[in-house]
C-alpha cells in the first residue's frame, strides 16, 4: 500500500460583499499519473456544493455526472476521484442554495443529485473560476437572511433564535423545512468546518481546542470522530481543505 497526498486543493479568494452567502469557491485536481482511483473522505461542513467536474470520473455511492450537487453532510462522504479528474467546486450556506431555486436541502441529505447543464445553477459555475467569482457578487446584492448570519455568529440554539427573531419552536420548524436536521445538528456541523481549519492553523491540538470554545482537547477530539471519522491528529497531518486523504491502492474499476 502506498500513501498519496497528491491530489490538489486551493481556495480561491471571494469579494467581501459574499460574506454569509457562499462559504468557498474551489478547485481540486488529481495527477493523471498516479493511481487510477483516489479515495478521500470530505468532512461534513454545512454546506450545499455545487460542482462541474471537467475531466475524468468521480464516485460517491454511484458514479456521478460531470455537475451535479451535493447536501449537507453529516458524517464523511467517502469519495472515489479518478486519475486525471479536475473540478471546480462552489460552496454555498443552505440559504444562499435556496434562495438560488435549489432543491431543499432535505430532499438529497448525505448524498448528492444531478443538476440539468442547461439550468440556471449550472451557469454559476460554467466559467473559469476568478470569472464565477464576479459573477456570483451579481447575484447576492442583499444582505444574507438574519437566520443565516445568525448561525453563521452565534454559539448556541438560544443565541440563534434571539438573534434571528425566532421562538425556539418556530427555529425548529424552520429547520425541519429547509434544512431536514436539528438547529443544534447543524451548529455542530459549523463548529467542525472551523476547527478543521483551526488544527491547520495552531502549533498544538490544546490550542485548536481553546480557539473553538472546547472544554478541553479530549472534547474536541470525540467531536473529530463523531463527525469527521478521524482523530484531530490525522486531520491534522492529512487535511487538504475540506478532504482528509487516505492511504490507498492503486487499482482498477
């Protein structure tokens, strides 16, 4: 068995304006010369993702279309990227993907669906990606929803409710709606996506743990398996954005 990290990952830079309305916008490749699949795991992060695969071939419980969109998450989508294979990827909070005429969020959970090429969705990602970014700041020329801002700056249900206006029954059916989980599900899904980033950024895993308002790294920790199926320490060594890479073997399929 032999150990690739080689697959390609980068952000690319969004204008402020986007704050609360799309998370990332990304591109992933995999060398042609390695082996014929990758496997990856993609860690939950609250997220609808709108992807157009250019070249090669992807797997996530089936074999996937060249664009297509995959739902919130919450336990790690095991993925097969084949060699050669290249994407553009746009990350989008639920709201932003709702208010775009997307499919609630409920209807395809942990798995993905295929967007029609001739669609409205697909245009947003139909150029190179500095080209997606100006024109997404077109279609987002408001401010997020209150619940979304609310979610994405406060720590608690509570919190949430109050910040948005809501009763907590009323933030319920909310969730129940538009979302298909839990107001508190899914505020453990945000807290993941920034400690991720975070065991990247710190020296230490005790001051991962700290920056993110854990009791303590063993809290952290059982939350890094529950959601993302790996300790902090493999995220840490293993982590290329949202993916955590695996040791694989080359093979055929």
């Amino acid at each position: 068995m032999r150990c690739f990290r080689a697959m390609r990952y980068a952000e690319l830079p969004l204008p402020s304006s986007l704050h609360g309305h799309v998370a990332a916008l990304w591109t992933a490749e995999v060398p042609k010369d390695g082996p014929e699949w990758v496997e990856q795991e993609a860690v939950p992060d609250g997220c609808v993702e709108l992807i157009v695969r250019h070249s090669g071939r992807s797997r996530w419980r089936r074999e996937q279309p060249p664009l297509f969109a995959a739902g919130l998450a919450t336990t790690p989508a095991k993925l097969e990227l084949g060699a050669g294979s290249r994407f553009t990827g746009l990350k989008l909070w639920p709201w932003s993907w709702h208010a775009l005429g997307g499919t609630p969020c409920r209807a395809f959970a942990d798995d993905w669906i295929a967007v029609d090429p001739g669609s409205p969705l697909a245009a947003l990602v139909a150029d190179e990606p500095e080209a997606i970014a100006a024109r997404l700041a077109g279609h987002f020329d408001s401010e997020p929803p209150a619940l979304g801002l609310a979610l994405l700056e406060e720590a608690s249900v509570g919190a949430v409710a109050r910040r948005a206006g809501l009763s907590h029954r009323q933030l319920q059916r909310a969730f129940e709606r538009d979302f298909g989980l839990p107001p508190r599900s899914y505020l453990r899904l945000l807290r993941l996506k920034d400690a991720l980033a975070e065991v990247g950024d710190h020296p230490t895993l005790a001051d991962a743990a700290a920056a993110q308002g854990f009791a303590d790294q063993a809290h952290m920790a059982r939350e890094f398996r529950s959601l993302a199926g790996v300790p902090p320490s493999a995220a840490k060594a293993r982590a290329k954005g949202p993916f955590i890479q695996a040791p694989i073997n080359s093979r055929s399929g």
